[in-house]
C-alpha cells in the first residue's frame, strides 16, 4: 500500500448495534485501489454486517465509510452503487428464463437503454475482463460459474470500480474457482478494487493482495497473504487448531446397509437425471459421492429418500426392498438425513428449535405420544441435542432462523443422530458453517462410522471429501463414471474426473 | 416466558393495527363531515335498558358465530399454505342439502340435530375434497378450482331449491326449502341468559354458539398439539421441507381441504337451526369472503379468529344505530376494511421486525436478550427481493441473506 | 386497548347523547314540510339502497308525497352487505318508536312476521310480499307485475322488426318470473309467432343479479346477437348494462319499475328505452301512509296494486311508443275487465 494514492475503501471505526447485540465493533479497513482484498472470519464474526453497511443496506451507529478519501454516507445500496460500489451476492439473483443481457440490463435500463447499446456495452466488459459471456444466452443453460460471471458483468454494468464478492467459491468446483481467480486478476489488472469475503484461507492466500482477520464482530488484525500460513489465519480467525476431515482406521464392516441396483431417475429431458447407479454402503462406512453440482446428486440422494419416483432399479435397506416405501416409513425404519439445502428441506425457519427437533421425527419418541405431540418432551430433548451437539441458542423456544447457519446444521445433525439411524444421507453437511462448527460436525460423522452407521457423504469440499470417505464414487452426467480410493487421488484429480476430463481409472479401486 | 413475551408480541401487532385503522377511520369520518367521536359513542352504546343491551350482545354473538366458522374453515387451510376460497361455496351446497335432508326425515331432537350436522360437514367437505383432488392429481391451483367450484355451488344449490328441494308454495316470493320439523332445531342459550341473571331478549342466542366453541377447540388443539397438525403447519411453513421430514404432500392437501370443508360446512348451520329453518333464497350468502378477512385478522389462529368475529360482528351492527344517528352506515365498512388492512400490514412488519431482531441477535452472541425496542422499522430487510407474500398469512418467504 | 378505546368512545358517548335527541327527521328527509306531529316513518331499504334509480328510490317518493301531505318525519335505514342484519333493522326502528315501518322489498318477508309480532303497536308494510297470515300488524303492498309486463310484451311484439325480442331477468326469483309470465304472454297475445328469449342473469339464492351491469350487458348482447331487437330488462341495477348493450347496438330496450328514460341520466341510453313497465310503488307507499294517518290502515292484509288502480303500467317518456297508445290502452282494458287473463308464472 502506498500512502500517496487515496485508499479505495476506508472504514473507521464502524460499529453497527441490533437491540441487545453488537454486530460491529470499531471495525477498521483499508483497501488499496486496484488490489483483491480479502476479510476472513468464522461465519457469525460479522463479516456479512460490515458488508451490509459497506453496501448501504444499513447504515453504521458509528464511524466513517470513505471511498477515494471522501466521507460518503449511503442510505441506500441504490447510493453505494452510484458511488462505485457494487456486490455480488452468494446466493445468484438472476431470473432464469432472461437471456444474459436482460438480466444484467434488469433494472438498470436507463444507462444504456436495452438496445443495441446494452449489448455492446456487455460485450465490451465481457472482453475487457475475460468475462466470456454470451448476450443471447439463456441463464438457465448456464452453468454455476457462467451465472457468477454473468453477477459480476451486472455490478461492472452499473459503473461498479469496487466489487464486493460474498463467498463466491462456495459454490465453485475448483477448476471453476480458478477460472474466477482468473477473472478477478482481470479485474486488478483493469485497475479494479476488489473485496473478497471467505473463510476458505487457502484460496484466500492464492488470490489475495491483503488480508483483513475479523473475530468476534471487530478486526483482529491484516495479514500479507505471502507471508502468512493457513494455519496462522486460522489462528487469528478462531484462536484454535485448523481441525482436519482425516479419518482414522477403516470401520468398514462387511454387512452391507443400503444397495443401489440399476437406480434410475427420470429428468426434465430424454436425458435421466439419474442413469443405473449400482452402488453398497456396509456398516461402518462412509460412501462419498463426487461431482459438480447437478449431475443427478440431488436427485439420487431424492430417490434414496423416497422423495422421488424411481424410473428403474431398487433400493434395499439391510435386507428390505425399500423401493416402495414413504418418505417416512424410510425414516421410521432407520434412514438419517441431512439434507444439502437446510433451509429449503431441513428446517421451519419460521419455527421454534424443538420443533425443529421434531421435525423429520414427528412419529418416533420422545416427540410423539399416540397421534399426539409430546410438547413437553420435545422440549426437554431439545434442550439435551443443544447441550450435547453445542447448539448455541438461548432456548428451545428460539426460532430457527435466529440460528447461524452453523448452529442451525448442528442442530440437524443432532436430531438426525438421535434417532439412531442404519444409514445416514449427508449431503453437504459443512457447507455455508463455520470452521468450529465443521470439525464438531466431522467428529459426529467419525464417530458415527465408528459405531457402525453406514454414511452416503456427498459433497463439494473435495477435501472433506477425500478426508471422510472410505470410498469415492465419482458421478457425471447422473451416471457413476469412476469409484476411487481416496487415500490414493489428489483433489485435483478428483476435479478431473468431477468434469470428464479424465476418465482413465488412475487410482481407481475397481 | 418467552412464551408469554412472544404472545404478547403476538397480540400486539393485530391490537395495534386496530388502534391504527380507528384512527384512519377517525380522520375519514371527519373528511366527510361526521363527528368521529359522536359515530364511536353510537357504536358503543348497546341501549339503555337491560333488555336492549343484552339483545345487542345476542346480536353481535349470533353474527358472530358463522363469522368465526368461516374464518376457522379459511384459516386450516391457510396454515398449510392452501387458498381456500371455496369456503363460500362450499357452505352453500352443505346447507341447502342439510336442510333438505332435514326436513325430510324425522327423528328424536339431538339425533336429529346431529343428522343435520354430519350431513352439511359431509357435503362442505366433500366439495372441498373435489379441489383437493384436482390440485394433487391434476396441479390445479386450489385458488382457481375453488372460485370456479362457487359458481357450481352456488347454480346447483339454486338447482336443488328450486327444483327437488323446493318447499315453499309456488308463487310465493321467497323460495325455500320445506321447514325443518321442530326436532331438528337446535335449542337456543336464551334459558342460559336468565340463568345468569340477565334479561331475555326477544332475539335467540344461537345455541349453535356452543358448537362452536367446541369445533374452535378441537381444531386450536388439532393444529396445536397433534402430528397431524405438525404435519400440516410444517407443510405450511415449507412445503420442501415437510415432505423431507416424510408428510405426505398429496395426502395432505386432501385431508387438509376435507377438513376445511367440514368446518365449512358448518357455517350456514347457526341460522338454519337456530332461526331460519329453512335454506332460502334470503340465506346469508359471503360468508365464505367474510371468512378470509377474519381468518387474515385473526392470525389463523383459532383464538384470534373469535376475537376478529366478534370484532366483526359488533362492527356490523352498530351500522344499524349509526343510520338512525343519521350517521352514514359505510362507516363501517370503512373501519373493517381499514381494519384488515392495517393487520396486514402489521402482521407484515412485525413479522420482519421479529426476524431481524432474531437474526442480528444471533449474529454475534447467543444470549439475544433484547430490550424489546426494535431496529428501524422503516428500514429494508437484508436482502429485497424476496418479500412479497402479500397475504402474510402462512409467513413462507425463503431465507433472506443466510446467516453468513 | 381495545378497551381504552371504548372507554373513550364511551366516554365521549354522554355527552354526544345528550344533545343528540331523537334520531328521526334527518337522513335526507327532504325538509318536507312536516313537523312533529306527523307520523315518524321508518323506511328500510332492500340490498341497494337510495339511489338505485329504480325500486328503493320511487319507494322513497312515496314517502316524501306523503310527508308532504300528512306531515311527519322519515327514518332511512339500509342492511349490511350481506343483507344478514334485516331482522335487526325492523327491530331498532321499532324499538326506537318509528310507525309505520315500511320494508321495501320480498326479502324482508321472512323476517318481518317475526319483528311485527313483537311489536303489535307498530304498523309494518311490506312492498313486493304478502302481509296475509303474516301477522296483524303487517301490510303488504303488492303490485301486478305480471299485468305492467304484458303491456310491455305487447309494446315490445308491436314493435319488433324481427320477430324476435328478449327478456333478461335479474334473479331467477318467482317475483321477477312474474315479469317474464306477463312480458311473454303480452308479446305472444299480439304476435303468436314470435320468438322470446329469456334469460336470467343469477340463479336463486345468488342476488348479484339485480346489481351486475356488465353481465347484464354481456346476457343482452347476446340476444341482440341472436337477432332480437327489443329487450325488457327487469333486472334491477343490471339494467343499465341492457341498456349499454341496446345502444352498442343501435337497437332497443324496455326499463322496469321507475320510468327509467327519466332517470337514467345519459342522453346516449335514454335514445333506446322505449318504454318502462311502471311500478308505482311510489305511489303504493303514499297511499299506505295516508290510511295509517288517517286510521283505516288495515293489518294481515295485502293491497294489491294492478292495471286497474293505475299500480302499473307503461311510461310514455321520449314518445316512442306514442304511437301505439291506443294498442297499449285496449289491452290494458282488456285485463282490466277480465277478458285477459295474464299468468303469473312462466308456462314453461
């Protein structure tokens, strides 16, 4: 950092106040013109606040936001993106059945109309920062990296000469995350300021010029990428050991738990979404299922839950065919599930924790007494998963959505564990939670696998991954394209396979 | 007790948007020249001697219990996420063939009564059952085929009262069904009145009243305490995530309509069997859209919905004094609307009020011991676009801006 | 708070009473020239209310011609949407010490035995239902519709080009069936050959009928498409969508109960209503007033207005059916000496 050149981004001591919490406190932040920024920090450290403000979603109870050296005040994300100020969020807010260009003209009409301007405009950003976009494509057909390209085309559309980017490999395979860092080079070299959030460090050491460490809603600190290891952020960030997915000695017993033969699933097209996966997961197993997002994953772990029709094949549980079973009798007789999107299937955000608890268990004690609710036991369990599975919250009563993401997932893990399933389904148990949050997650599969429960790990941390799994079934294009020895593939290689890029069976187990 | 205190908060949104919409009624009624205070005090006043005022009381008590049916019939059906709007329908058929089926038999006082009963909850739910159907078989949207099954109703039930049905001697200007015999009347409160002491009113309290009651427990407890209702809110809550915790959409929507329907049913049943006796061509008809406005202001809750129903019912008659007052009658109108709107609109704004106030109080530390002050209420929710449940009803909006 | 509120209201509530003494007299009572000494009418209004142009506003001319005569005050009173608070309005305004009270309309007839029988020191009309057996205190005001529609049939068949007229009845009720007996049998007397098309915009039980112009526009339309081209509509606040429909037309159409060519107000529809079928309820009301002033009102009794006591008939407004008056006035005798007789209920 030079002193002479103003800073893009200053902020000084900025401390932002809910009723009965500090979110922000006496945040300090110095972003230099044309370098990417990192701010690193567990989830629920306060780093979405700071971005919120930087944003003008809201405003700061105290301190000052320059941009350039001047003091600038946003009522508004609509001011801060007059100011040169735009974000991309993590979840994509794009309207599928738009074209590029209409989404990225929606709602910014009036700067270069919708026209051929538009277009031109879109094409020149796309070529100036290797954007590769498409104008006329439909954003359906586009696959995640294409979308956060077409997100950041839409904050650079607006005039944006600083970009905030809220996780943006969170949803990235790592081929595609190098892509972005590519991008983000772009970016710098046109003389861009970028601002990265993550807890991924890693990556944040690769792309980063500098690094901001916030704990506990104030900055701890800034780092030099170059000269600092991983496991001093982590440090920083936690003030504990960076916890490793490594297991210990294979668990795997021989009687086999859930057998998959010839599962088909129908998809939207001709095309199966799903296409005769055969696959075993025995006692004391952990089954990892590998491949970029929307190559039949989803839809296999829904036929697994019977919330799917199968097109072909059959599910057997121990000895069962569980091929015609409800979704609930499939839980009732042993089946665990963490589901990828808590929000969308694992949790009433709108709901108190023990309902919650017995969500998903509405038969099984304690929850049930005959047809009716236990309230009381509920209650009383929920209060026992919060203390033995570290669920921060302040009681039972709490609503779910009150929870960070971490707590909320941990909370899941432990209603699902407390039912003692033969088989649990955990799709991305770790994603979007923080680091605490994750290695006690990891512990709970360990141990689980230990204790014999066969486990159906699917996930897009490679690490976590290859870190968990007895054995790595590889899919593409809803097909099992290669199963793999984890203690023998590097995640680079994984990736390779996850994309078709490699299909000879290097480290393959069969 | 935080139980007590989320009660509370509860309560004091729909309480609040009463105090809002007198308020805006007020500022009206000054506009067009009425004294806000003189229409209030005629709205109040329930007569000078004992008997006038407790037939005042009857009279709001006898709207008021088909209102509260109609809003509990909405409201099941609101709080797994379906739009009921067929309810009007669906009491409409329900009556007209209890009250055929009534007249035509003839059995010993409660047997009867209760023919009647099971007969209108079986038709309602029946009718209802049919949307039920179509949404799980065929994707029709409850909210289409239910408008489009009124239409039905409302032809068939005029069908089978003047054809079949049809009691009343021809030519007479009110057609109705023949007269249920008197077996099949239910007995009204009034003998209750006098035994506490009050003055008989000319007018009948419904003995329906007590039917009631007991229907708005049952579902308060079906929905509150049961797996069934669990499975029903959750679905309400998300639908995503009830059917991975294993409820059964299809069978849901069904059993949810049908019990809707049933409830439906009963909503003609206080006039048939505690005055009329008859189903005419004078039966009190929209009481079904009546029920979406009281189920809205009574937060879907069987508890709220009777205190919306009897706010209801009190509003609507007061418009009789108010004419007499020389006080235009709309101004009661004006009050339910404003009423329902400013709850809407409240039920909107402390829900986010709530949500911010639990998602930033967890954003750092977990002991969010708010001091109940709440953040800016005018200020916009983390991320914009995805608020837009206009009827606040089932509360479903995805997550804004994950807990990060 | 709710409560607070109240406590306010009711507070202010003292006060507002004390100088607010008998209700009565207001309401738009005209200022006609009554007093106090004349009767204190209570009028309660069918679903619509004043203003309808129609039904509930000649009702309202009757009672101001007879406040002009006999002096007295006039209450005005209306039901709640859903018309369920009928029994309720009867009741106040006969607690509140209003007689007569007069119910305009059939609807109030399920309930005005009821109230009547409560309050046997209060005289009780009711236009368009029978008092009969009703109870002793109640009169009805009924009026031969059936009559007033032949004429109109016979209005309608003498002009017609095509052969070809039609009826769009409001509600399918046996009131306003009456309408269609008359319309058809009068349309029928004068050319047998002729085609009548009926329809009635909602069925029974469903009222929005009498107060739904679009579909009354739509229900007209058509039978101008289907080559009609003269309609009677006897459909209360739906007719002026008739009236649309005949102008969008270019073609014609028959008013009901008030001499619609007066009071419709647009210069564009009043080109098509060539005639009304009157009903004089206005002049029903007034008469009824004067034998309650007068003493000789008498309960459990109907008084029937018809062609005979002048109760119906055509209007002449706009001259269009000048022509034919003398048609018109020798069927018009003809019923009224009996050598017609015009059914009251649809043949069919």
């Amino acid at each position: 950092m030079t002193e002479s050149a103003p800073l893009a981004v200053e902020l000084r001591g900025i401390t932002k106040r809910f009723p009965g919490v500090v979110a922000n406190k006496d945040i300090e932040l110095r972003v230099a013109r044309g370098e990417v920024h990192a701010i690193v920090g567990e989830n629920g450290a306060g780093k979405s606040t700071l971005m919120k403000t930087l944003y003008g979603m809201h405003r700061p109870d105290e301190g000052q936001i320059l941009l350039g050296g001047r003091e600038v005040v946003f009522k508004s994300p609509a001011d801060a993106i007059a100011a040169g100020v735009g974000m991309v969020h993590q979840h994509f807010m794009l309207a599928d059945n738009l074209t590029v260009l209409e989404n990225v003209v929606l709602g910014a009409e009036k700067l270069h109309g919708i026209g051929g301007d538009a277009r031109r405009r879109i094409v020149e950003i796309s070529d100036a920062y290797a954007l590769g976009l498409e104008p006329d494509t439909l954003v359906e057909d586009l696959g995640v990296g294409d979308r956060q390209r077409v997100e950041i085309a839409k904050v650079l559309y607006r005039g944006a000469t600083t970009l905030i980017l809220d996780e943006p490999t969170a949803v990235l395979v790592p081929q595609e995350v190098d892509e972005l860092f590519g991008n983000l080079a772009e970016l710098k070299r046109e003389g861009l300021t970028v601002i990265f959030i993550s807890h991924k460090l890693d990556e944040v050491r690769k792309v980063a010029d500098a690094i901001t460490v916030i704990r506990r809603g104030t900055t701890v600190g800034t780092a030099d990428p170059r000269t600092t290891t991983a496991k001093q952020l982590a440090e920083m960030m936690v003030g504990a050991e960076l916890p490793t997915p490594e297991t210990r000695t294979s668990t795997v017993r021989e009687t086999p738990v859930l057998q998959l033969r010839g599962v088909t699933v129908a998809g939207p097209g001709t095309r199966p979404a799903v296409d005769d996966v055969t696959l075993t997961v025995r006692e004391g197993e952990v089954v990892g299922i590998a491949g970029v997002e929307g190559n039949g994953q989803a839809e296999l772990v829904d036929a697994v839950m019977g919330l799917r029709p199968l097109a072909a094949g059959t599910i057997v549980l121990g000895a069962d065919d569980i091929t015609s079973w409800t979704t609930r009798t499939r839980r009732e007789r042993g089946i665990g599930f963490i589901p990828e999107d808590r929000h969308r299937q694992g949790m009433l955000l709108d709901a108190p924790l023990w309902e919650n608890r017995v969500l998903g268990h509405q038969t099984e004690a304690p929850n049930a007494k005959g047809l009716f609710i236990d309230r009381k036991a509920a209650r009383a369990d929920t209060e026992r998963i919060m203390r033995e599975y570290d669920v921060r919250a302040p009681g039972p009563d709490t609503l779910a959505v009150a929870l960070s993401g971490g707590n909320q997932q941990k909370l899941i893990v432990g209603r699902e564990m407390s039912a003692g399933p033969r088989l649990l389904i955990a799709a991305h148990p770790t994603r979007g939670v923080d680091v605490g949050a994750q290695s006690v997650i990891w512990e709970l599969l360990k141990d689980a696998r230990a204790e014999g429960m066969g486990i159906v790990l699917i996930s897009a941390d490679l690490d976590e991954l290859i870190g968990l799994s007895d054995t790595l079934q590889v899919m593409l294009r809803g097909s099992v394209v290669a199963t793999l020895d984890p203690q023998a593939v590097t995640p680079e290689q994984l990736g390779g396979y996850m994309t078709g890029a490699v299909t000879s069976p290097a480290g393959s187990v069969q | 007790m935080s139980a007590l205190r989320r009660t509370g908060q509860a309560l004091l949104a729909p309480a609040l948007a009463v105090v809002i919409a007198l308020v805006i009624s007020a500022a009206v009624m000054a506009a067009i020249g009425v004294d806000p205070a003189r229409a209030f005090s005629v709205m109040v006043d329930f007569g000078d001697t004992p008997s006038q005022q407790v037939t005042a009381i009857v009279v709001v008590l006898n709207r008021a219990v088909p209102l509260f049916l109609a809003g509990l019939a909405v409201a099941v059906a609101f709080r797994m996420g379906l739009f009921n709007i067929g309810v009007e329908g669906q009491y409409r058929m329900a009556t007209v063939v209890a009250a055929g089926v009534g007249a035509s038999v003839s059995l010993p006082g409660p047997l009867h009564v209760l023919l009647i009963i099971v007969v209108a909850m079986g038709v309602a739910a029946i009718w209802a059952g049919i949307v039920g159907v179509l949404k799980v078989t065929r994707g029709v949207s409850e909210v289409i085929s239910s408008i489009m099954l009124n239409f039905i109703a409302l032809g068939l039930a005029s069908f089978l009262l003047t054809g079949p049905l049809r009691g009343s001697e021809p030519g007479a200007s009110i057609v109705t069904t023949t007269e249920i015999p008197e077996s099949g009347w239910f007995p009204s409160l009034n003998g209750l009145l006098g035994a506490l002491g009050l003055a008989n009113p000319p007018r009948q309290l419904y003995g329906f009243l007590l039917v009631a009651v007991v229907v708005g427990v049952a579902v308060a407890v079906l929905l509150k305490r049961t797996r069934f209702g669990f499975d029903l809110r959750a679905t309400g809550l998300s639908a995503s995530a009830a059917s991975a915790s294993g409820v059964d959409a299809k069978r849901m929507v069904i059993t949810t309509m049908l019990i809707s329907g049933a409830v439906a049913g009963l909503i003609g049943l206080p006039d048939l069997l505690g005055s009329d006796h008859s189903y005419g061509t004078q039966f009190t008809s929209g009481l079904g859209f009546l029920g979406i406005a009281i189920a809205l202001l009574g937060r879907n809750s069987p508890l709220g919905i009777a205190v919306a129903a009897v706010l209801f019912a009190f509003l609507d008659r007061a418009s009789v004094p108010l004419q007499i007052a020389s006080i235009p009658s709309s101004v009661v109108t004006i009050i339910q609307g404003t009423i329902v709107l400013a709850v809407v609109i409240a039920n909107e704004i402390a829900r986010r009020i709530a949500r911010r106030q639990a998602e930033s109080g967890s954003a750092v530390a977990p002991p969010a011991a708010g001091d109940g002050s709440s953040p800016e209420p005018g200020s916009t929710p983390p991320t914009g676009p995805a608020l837009t449940n206009a009827t606040g009803s089932a509360g479903r909006t995805e997550p804004t801006g994950s807990a990060q | 708070m709710k409560l607070a509120a109240l406590a306010i209201a009711g507070s202010l509530a003292l006060a507002a009473c004390a100088s607010d003494e008998p209700a009565g007299g207001s309401g738009g009572s005209g200022g006609s020239g009554g007093g106090e000494d004349g009767p204190k009418i209570g009028l309660a209004y069918d679903t619509g209310g004043r203003g309808d142009k129609s039904f509930n506003d000649s009702a309202y001319a009757g009672v101001e011609a007879a406040i002009e005569t006999n002096g007295g005050t006039v209450q005005e009173i209306s039901p709640n949407s859903d018309a369920s608070d009928r029994a309720d309005l009867l009741t106040q305004l006969a607690d509140q010490g209003f007689n007569p009270v007069i119910a305009v309309g059939f609807a109030y007839g399920d309930v005005i035995g009821d109230v009547a029988q409560q309050y046997p020191d209060t005289s009780f009309a009711i236009v368009d239902s029978s008092g009969v057996d009703v109870a002793d205190n109640v009169t009805g005001l009924l009026f031969a519709a059936n009559e007033g529609s032949f004429l109109g049939g016979v209005a309608a068949a003498t002009k017609s080009e095509t052969g070809n007229v039609g009826f769009v009845g409001g509600v399918e009720t046996p009131l306003i069936q009456a309408f269609e007996a008359g319309f058809v049998a009068g349309a029928q007397a004068v050319n047998p050959d002729i085609t009548v098309q009926v329809q009635y915009i909602s069925p029974a039980g469903d009222f929005s009928g009498f107060n739904d112009p679009a579909r009354g526009q739509i229900v007209a339309q058509g039978m101008f498409d289907g080559g009609a081209d003269i309609v009677y509509a006897a459909a209360g606040g739906s007719g002026i969508g008739v009236f649309q429909a005949a102008a969008a037309s270019g073609k014609r159409a028959i008013g009901v109960d008030s001499d619609q060519y007066e009071t419709v107000g647009d210069p564009a529809l009043q080109a098509v209503i060539m005639t009304s079928v009157l009903k004089r309820v206005d002049n029903a009301v007034e008469a009824y007033i004067g034998t309650f002033v007068d003493g000789s009102v008498e309960g459990g009794t109907d008084v029937v207005s018809d062609l005979s006591t002048e109760g119906v008939g055509l209007s002449y407004s706009g001259g269009f059916i000048d022509d034919i008056k003398s048609t018109i006035d020798e069927y018009t005798q003809k019923i009224v000496d009996g050598d017609i007789t015009v059914p009251e209920t649809p043949s069919n």
